[in-house]
C-alpha cells in the first residue's frame, strides 16, 4: 500500500426516485420481511469487536440480535 488517502466525495443531492426506490420496501409484506433478511457489513476494529461482544454476553443475547435491536433504534428516531 502506499499510504495515500483516498477522499470520498460530498454526499450527492437528494434523488427523488432513488429515495422511493429504497422506500419501497417498507411497504413490503411484513410476513416477508420476517423470513427475510439482507446481510449488512461493518467493518470494525479488533478492540471494539471484542467491545461489542462483551456487551452482546452481558445482555445475554447474541451480537446479531443486540445490534439489529440498535439498529432499529437508530432508524426511528
């Protein structure tokens, strides 16, 4: 690797049909959604998955579960 860093860009201007796109699927049936998930990526580092973890033992469920729990928090408010 050679140590440059790489900018993103501004975040781009608000697509009407993209957001209703990606909107659409709050209106999918909700006994599908039950049997369906979509895997999301995070990349985190080794200290706070460890972090993460700990946390997840703590509250006696697994990771998966206490953050799609912090998930959804997140997403409605």
């Amino acid at each position: 690797m050679s140590g440059k860093r790489i900018g993103i860009g501004a975040r781009p201007s608000a697509d009407p049909q993209a957001e209703a796109w990606i909107r659409q699927g709050a209106a999918v049936d909700s006994g599908k959604v039950e049997r369906y998930s979509a895997r999301l990526k995070l990349d985190v580092t080794p200290a706070l998955r460890t972090r993460i973890k700990l946390a997840a033992f703590d509250r006696g469920v697994t990771t998966a579960e206490m953050q799609r729990e912090e998930l959804k928090q997140q997403a409605t408010s």
